[in-house]
C-alpha cells in the first residue's frame, strides 16, 4: 500500500465517469489524480 500514501488522508473531490477507453478517473485535494481501470481481469490503477 506503499504505493498509495501520496494521497493518504487526503479528500475525494471529484469522480469522472469512465472515459472511452473505460478508465475511472479519482481527483483528489492537492490536485493528485489516480486512474482506474481493469486490465486482463485485474484492476490496475496509476497517478496521472
């Protein structure tokens, strides 16, 4: 979970609908962004 301690106690601000290629995307205070999406059956996520 290492991985996920940049947005640690931070508030959800905002949620995108899926894009067209079927990536959610979480916005966050501070701006910081973390894309979602399934990728071979596994859910992979990624700062933008």
């Amino acid at each position: 979970m290492e991985k996920f301690e940049q947005i640690k106690m931070l508030e959800l601000v905002k949620v995108d609908d899926p894009d067209s290629d079927g990536d959610l995307t979480l916005t966050f205070q501070e701006d910081k962004k973390l894309k979602v999406k399934i990728v071979d059956g596994k859910l992979v996520s990624e700062f933008i």
